[in-house]
C-alpha cells in the first residue's frame, strides 16, 4: 500500500466542541519579500462574488498580494485544472477544494503541510470542520464553510393542515399524509433522485458510517442496518405517494416551490439565498427548523456535501504567506462576515458573534417571518456527526449512488437494492484504484 494511502488511512475526526474565537491574524508575512514589493500570491475559487474578501484581505496589509482566478467548479473543471497544475510544477498557491475532495487531493501528492504556520490557530474553528483538513496528525487546509443541514418547511401550509412542525420522522410521515389531503398536486417534500449529497447526508443525520478505516485499509459499509433503514423509510413514502418525485433545481422543482406544491426543503444551510431567489412572492411563509429526528430527544446532524476548505497546493513558491491568507480568509470576522453575506455558506469559525451578517439580517429574517433562521443553522452544525469520514474517490461514490437510485425509481425496484449495488461498486473501484479495501 502507497505511503499516501496509508496516511488516508490514518484519517481522524474529532468531537464537535464550542469554542472561543480568538484575534485572527490580519496578515504580517515577512516572507522572502525583500525590496521587491509585496510577495504574490494566486488563489483559485468557484465562489461568486469571493473577490470582496480577496479585495478586504489585500487591503488589510502589505506584505502580500493576491490575486483571485475565477475556477469552475467541481472534478471535471477546476479540479482537474489544480492537480494538471501541481503535476506540471506550476500550480496556484491557495485552492478551494471541498472536505469531500481533500482525501483524492492528497493520494494525489497534491497538497502542502501548513501544519507549521497554521496549527496554532485551531481553537478558532468548529473541530469536525477543522479536522476535515488533518491526516496523520498533519494540516493540509484551512476550513472555510460547511451546508448543515436544515429544514426550509411552509409553516402556513402546516397551519392549514392543522398539524405541528414534526420533530421526529415518524411525526414527519404523519405531517406528509396530513399535507397530502390538502390538495391533489401538494407534498411534502421531492424525493430528490438526482442529489446524491442530500441521500448522503440523510443517511449520515440516521447514524450511518459508511466509511471508516482499519489499520491501513478502509472499511466500507454503505449499505449498512442505519442506511437501509433510512433508505427503506423514503420508499414508503413514494409509494404511498406522499413525496414527489423529481429533481431538484428542475423547472417542475423550482414552480412546486413557488406555488406551494412542496411545502419542506431539508437542505443545507446555504440553500437560503437559493429559496429566496427561487419563490420571492412566498416571503413571510416560510420557517426553519431542525431536521427530524430517528429517535425522539436525540440531537443528530449532518451536512449537505460537506463544505470547503483553502488548500496550499504543492509546490507553491510562498506557503507561508499562502497559508496567511487562508486563515485570514476564513477566520478574520470581517473576512467571514462577505463569506457568509455572499452565500459561501456556514462559516467554519466556531464563534460566530462577531460575524455581523449573522447577527441582523432583514432581507433574509423578514422572508421568514422575523426568524433568525442562523440560530437554528449554527445548533445543526454543532451536532454534525463528528465521527463520519470522507472516502477517497467521492465522485465516484456520488455518481454511482445517483445512477442506482434513478435507475430503482425508473424500474420500480427498491432503494435499498440501490444502496447494496451502491456498496459493490465502491469497494470495486476503491481495488481498482488500489486503495486498500477491507
């Protein structure tokens, strides 16, 4: 097995825990700038409107530059780009990578150790999103944002269906038939065949652990009692016809949300801005609430996709000051105040007092009737599943997942075949990529 499998197998994630957030550095870099001006720096993100805080940082000091190359995102854009880059010795020195890429980015031999310039600023960030940048004991990425997820539910619709917002799935189940009677075309929700991540993260919030590791091999166990059991509770309600089913983010998708023939979303906390754009004559109709639990009192969370983080690439000429800026980027409080404005999602950062567009929001509590819908965003991400881990060769896992489950929804099969054949062609292509398979 190859020293970087290895590592990869050695991946640990921590408890989530409060803590204080402390003075982030403003950037003080020495470098090896000498008499030449500013040491420059490149940073690659997919993030739309991120040059605010690029803009916030440059002005902030002077001892480094950066300048921001707009990326596409994902493994066939700008993913590939950043490991063609590092592979021919010229890549950008800071990178947006998410926490579920960071495991092939390092098999890749394509990130640096800022352990050193970086670690002593730990204790500012949530620990599970902290750690989804550690292996072996060693700092890779400094972590930005993560999607905890949420609930987005039509508490007027509730009202009329004369039922209360459901804390656990089996009220959920109840508040599904009781929505389904109020009109012929009304649902609860869209089974979202197409978005593996939401499967992914409903399946995490229900107690799975589909990966894990042994020594130096990973444990796989996508299609274990906790996801079956998920998995099985969705196909009761397709087929009793309690859940549409379509695709999100589909024309159908986007019209159910505006007319009210889908009254929830769970969704990650993100998916906000995404709901106000969407349906901005349903503003004052909607809540947030946390997503309904398997067993009553409990207090588990998950993520939609994860979230992600500022890698140094390997090779980079600067990685101290690209390593600054990462901190800067995503700790500073004015820096992660644009992040959060902007829609990058739920900061990494642990205390979030500071952050000012978290603290009064008119445009965004007024569409939910006053709520401060971040109350219930920061409970979700501190009671995120600190024991789940990433796999390597994410994409193929969100790929197979997707095509099993449109394929049982086309056919009639069942979800949980789904699942099984989700599990086999895993643990095929992790051999096949010779990572080592339990």
């Amino acid at each position: 097995m190859s020293t970087r499998h290895s590592i990869l197998g050695r991946v640990a994630v921590v408890g989530v825990a409060s803590v204080g957030l402390a003075v982030a550095l403003a950037g003080c870099s020495t470098g090896d700038t000498g008499s030449e001006g500013p040491v420059e720096i490149t940073f690659q993100s997919w993030v739309p409107n991120i040059d605010q805080a690029v803009d916030a940082f440059n002005e902030s000091q002077d001892d480094i530059h950066v300048t921001l190359e707009t990326i596409t995102a994902g493994p066939d854009g700008g993913y590939a780009k950043m490991l063609s880059a590092v592979e021919a010795g010229n890549p950008a020195d800071v990178a947006q990578v998410g926490y579920t890429d960071l495991p092939d980015f390092l098999v890749a031999g394509a990130l640096e150790d800022i352990t050193s310039y970086v670690s002593d600023s730990e204790d500012l960030f949530t620990p599970w999103q902290w750690q989804s940048g550690v292996f072996d004991g060693k700092v890779y990425a400094v972590p930005q944002a993560s999607g905890p997820l949420v609930q987005f539910y039509r508490s007027d619709i509730f009202e009329e269906a004369g039922v209360a917002y459901p804390t656990t799935w089996d009220e959920y189940y109840e508040a599904a038939k009781a929505i389904r009677a109020t009109g012929s075309d009304r649902y609860i929700t869209a089974f979202a065949f197409n978005q593996a991540p939401w499967m992914v993260g409903l399946a995490q919030q229900g107690g799975a652990k589909w990966f894990d590791t042994a020594g130096d091999s990973w444990q796989v166990d996508i299609d274990g009692q906790d996801t079956l059991n998920v998995f099985a509770f969705w196909q009761k309600l397709i087929d009793e016809d309690l859940v549409k089913v379509e695709a999100d983010f589909s024309s159908e998708w986007n019209a159910d949300l505006q007319n009210g023939n889908i009254a929830t979303w769970i969704s990650g906390s993100w998916a906000d801005a995404i709901l106000r754009g969407t349906a901005p004559d349903t503003a004052g109709k909607w809540s947030v609430g946390a997503v309904p639990q398997w067993t009553a009192g409990e207090n588990a969370s998950a993520t939609w996709g994860g979230g992600s983080a500022s890698a140094v690439l390997k090779g980079s000429k600067h990685p101290k000051e690209a390593a600054e800026f990462a901190l800067y980027l995503n700790s500073n409080p004015d820096s992660v105040s644009i992040l959060t404005s902007i829609g990058a999602g739920w900061p990494a950062i642990s205390d979030i007092s500071e952050i000012a567009s978290l603290q009064d929001d008119p445009t965004v509590f007024d569409f939910y009737g006053g709520q401060n819908i971040w109350e219930v965003a920061a409970a979700s991400d501190a009671a995120v599943d600190n024991s789940w881990r990433f796999p390597p060769l994410w994409s193929t896992l969100t790929s197979s997942l997707t095509d099993n489950v449109k394929s049982a929804i086309d056919s009639g099969t069942s979800l949980t075949d789904a699942v099984a054949q989700t599990q086999s062609d895993m643990v095929d292509a992790m051999t096949q990529k010779g990572i080592s398979v339990e």
